[in-house]
C-alpha cells in the first residue's frame, strides 16, 4: 500500500468565496504514482468545507443567498460570537459537508460527468488549508 | 490490496426518490472478496445523494417534505435556473450529502440496527449513477 | 495492509448532546499501529452523528439553537412519529452527518489546529454507539 499527502492553501479576497480545485487534486493523485485508491480531501479548518458539486456561476450565487438564509451572518446573533464574530461560518460549513472522499480508477479521479470539486469559504481572508491524503496502489 | 469497482444505475419515476440499495452494495462487497476494508458509495451526479437512515416510509415522506421547505421548487427562484429547474436538487443534495463510507468487517458492510443504504434522487427521470469503490484486503 | 475496529459506546443524560471523542479517536489509532492510512468514523445510528467542529460550549448552544429551528421537536409534526417522537432527530442528523473520514500521517489523526471530533446525539438516554474502522499500514 502507498500513501501520499498534501496540503493545499487558501487566503481568499471575500469573507464568502468557492473556489474550484479539481485540477489541484487530480494533480495530487499523478505524483502519488497510485493507481486504484481513495483520495480524501478534507478542509482543515471548521469554517470551510470541501464539496462537490456544478462549476456554475449561478448555482454559486444561490448557495451564498441559501446559505445566508439558512445560517445568517450575524455579530450578536449566536453565543459562539464572543470575541468572535464567525458563529455563521460554523453552522453553513455543516450543511455543506467538511470532506469528501472520491475513488481513483486507473490513476485518476474517479468522478461522475458534471462532479467538481470545491473549497468553500464562510469566513475568508486569512490563510487556510485543505488536505488531501491519498491511499492504494 | 485489492480494489473493486462497479457501477449502479437509475431512472426514477419521480422527481424525488429515496431508493433503497443495502443489499445491492452488499452484493458488491461480496463479489470483491474483501474480508477488512472500506466501501465507497457516492452518487455520479449532482442533483442526487448516497445517504445512510432508517428504512421507514413516514420518514421518507418527512424528508420531502423537509427538504421541500429548506429549497423549495422553483421555476424561476434560483440563479441557476437559466436553461435549468434544478437548481432546488443542487442544493437539497448538500443537506443530504453526496457519499457514505461503509467499514466492511469480516466480509460484511459493517452497519449498525437500523442503518441502511439509500440513493437519494432530486431531480430524477432520466438516466444516473452510484459508484461503489471498495479498498481492502 | 492493517486494519483495525473499535467501537465506544455512548448513553447521554440529556436528549441532545455533544460529546468530544477527539481523544477516543486518537488512542484508537494508536492501538492499531497504523502509521499511514485512514481513519473512519461513522454513528451506527440513525438518530446520531459524527460531526468535526470547534470544542466550544457557545457554538454547541448555537447549534443547539439553530437545529432546532431547521427541524424542531414535535410529537405530531412528522409522518415517522407514529408509536415514534424522535423524527426531528432523523433530519438533524443528516444536517450533521453520519460519519467523518480522518488522514493518519505518522501514527497520529492529522486534524487541523482547532478540528475536534464529536459525537451529536439527538435523541439520547439510551445505548448508542460509534464505529472507528482504521485501514493503513
């Protein structure tokens, strides 16, 4: 069994930002040499996520108005924001999931047509990182 | 290690449909041979889920109608929406997740009472896919 | 190829409760001897998660708060609540999640500085438990 790890880092403009990292993680799988495996990629911070889902401008302005619905941006609003005022970013990195775990088949990403995958942002302008951690042969 | 790969496909009749696939990735646990390792199951699409719940038809109906309240259906309210009406799938398959990692122990899915394996359709009638991975030994 | 399998067993004081498991998690790792590999971490049941957040008691009130407003308690408000009252729990698990997937590098879970692992339960007073499968070598 193989094993290969990286580190991929952030430092958005905007407090909300999803960036697309699909290239960077089939990347990751090439150096790995590693033919038939599962590839994790996590966010390493709890107001981020990594997800999948459409590379699509519009869909993404949806998930910044849901998102902030659902889990509205709010300085005195959660008892998390003392000192703090991200109490949001740690509710809708919940709804959109801190991980996700993709095959590889035959040395790449084993991803559905229209699958891409995504860091997501909700408390940006700082450095942040994801981890892919690559296991198999 | 060995890895095993196969593919499951639907076509709903509905627009939303939770459709029940334990015994089918069981099958596919068993024609790998793995005694001890890890099954991926995520659905190939991005209006769709692999989730983990209780096989319970009231339930269910909760689900849609939940998921129903927190995005609703709607011709015309979502950005994605041009050329599209799916934009509700994309964002109700966030909530219920995209993939499920299952332990195999001793050649079985390692599940708990009541845990049983579903695929999750938002935005069905036409042709999708499960890919079931599984890493182990 | 090593694997390994360890299950802790849960019963709360309260219907809702988060427990931190960071600790659990790890000593499991390190009975397996795994130096490289992944780690998964899933609830057996269906009413529980297994979620990776901040160890902070303001933001465990805010998503006390916030679930309960997404999927409040009702006796009469869902279809699964027949000879049943925990439907609310069913849909704030999915919310959460069922389970975590966690890089081990060197012997140890490689988390980010603040993710701490935790157990949600929502509808506890009762024995519950949590699978940890490792696979590595």
């Amino acid at each position: 069994m193989k094993s290969y790890r990286k580190e991929l880092w952030f430092n958005t403009k905007q407090r909300f930002e999803l960036v697309h990292i699909t290239q960077e993680v089939q990347a990751a799988v090439e150096e790995s040499g590693i033919q038939e495996g599962l590839c994790l990629v996590n966010a390493m911070h709890i107001t981020a996520s990594v997800f999948i889902n459409d590379n699509e401008s519009g869909l993404h302005q949806d998930y910044y108005e849901w998102l902030e619905k659902l889990a509205p941006f709010s300085i005195d609003g959660y008892h998390h924001n003392v000192g703090e005022d991200n109490g949001d970013a740690h509710l809708k990195r919940q709804i959109m999931g801190r991980d996700v775990t993709i095959a590889i088949t035959a040395g790449q990403l084993d991803l559905g047509p229209w699958e891409a995958v995504f860091y997501g942002e909700f408390d940006g302008r700082r450095n942040k990182r994801v981890l892919i951690k690559i296991i198999g042969e």
